[in-house]
C-alpha cells in the first residue's frame, strides 16, 4: 500500500498470509488488492457491526486489548475480507477501460462465490456479537448492522392489480 496510514489502520497487516488459514488463495496474489479488500471488509463489514470501540479492542497497542474478541474477530475478518476480494477484484480498468483477468469467473459465479464466503464470514462474526453481548448486555454490537441494504422508492409496479395497465383511468389516458 501507498498511504502508510490505510497500511497502519490494518487489524492484520499480514492479511495474505493469514487468509491461508481459512481460504485457498494463492501465494502470488497480489497483496495490494488482499490489503483492499480487508480494509472494506474492516470498515464495512466487521466495524459497523461491533462498533469502533470494540474494533479498538482488537489493536495489541489498546490499553483495553482483549485477545478473546481479536481470536474470534480474525475468522470473520479473513471470510469477509475473501468475499470481497472475490467479488470486487476479478479485473482491473486501465486506460481501455475494464479487463478481466484471464481464467476469471464469470461475474455471476463470482457473486455467487463472494455470496457464500460472506455467509460464512456473517457467520462468525455472529459469534463475536454474541461474545460483546455476554460481555456486556447494553453493547451496541448488533448483526442488523450486517448487512448493507440498498432500497429503491419509486417507480410503476408492471404486474397485478395495482398495474397501470389494468387501470381504466389509465388505458383511457388522452395521448400526448
């Protein structure tokens, strides 16, 4: 990594070696895109469940350190951090635009990959919610916060009885 800031905010600086306790990745990858990919997966996937205090908890340099909640956030983090990685790095956009890798998945086998290594990855991180909540009831951490939700507000619906084109009013517009 460039930002020697991103590289220090890393709860595993050595993601790449890591992950090969959990997943089967290759030795050659290319660390900068492994480093990536934890920080999305630190930042949106693991931080905003257990909140920042108990990701501070992580760092050995924490006065308040606990070796329990770093041993049960390190299978979470390395799953999520391979979901990503497979979901967002397959390619690489140059000045000709984007290209994929030669050998890589088709994108939909790569979501559908990405999607099981993240239920994997929710899965443990379930337990560290449970660890903070056995820890202490009132602790913000919650796996509601899991999950990113995109929602959309707006739009004709095109089937059933609420369609426009089952709608007198409608079929009887004037036309413009």
């Amino acid at each position: 990594m460039y930002n020697s800031k991103l590289e220090n905010s890393l709860l595993l600086p050595d993601i790449s070696s890591r992950l090969t306790d959990f997943v089967g990745i290759q030795l050659d990858l290319d660390d900068t895109r492994v480093k990536s990919a934890s920080l999305i997966a630190q930042d949106l996937d693991v931080k905003k469940v257990i909140g920042a205090e108990n990701w501070q908890r992580c760092f050995e340099d924490d006065e308040n350190f606990s070796e329990d909640l770093f041993d049960l956030v390190v299978p979470a983090l390395c799953f999520l951090t391979y979901s990503r990685l497979v979901a967002l790095m397959q390619g690489n956009y140059t000045d000709s635009g984007m290209s994929v890798e030669e050998g890589a998945l088709s994108i939909d086998e790569a979501k559908s990959a990405s999607t099981q290594y993240r239920a994997i990855g929710e899965s443990y991180l379930g337990e560290v919610v449970d660890f903070l909540k056995n820890e202490n009831p009132s602790s913000s951490a919650s796996m509601d916060k899991s999950v990113l939700r995109i929602r959309s507000f707006g739009g004709d619906e095109g089937r059933g009885t609420n369609s426009p084109l089952n709608n007198d009013a409608w079929r009887n517009r004037a036309s413009y």
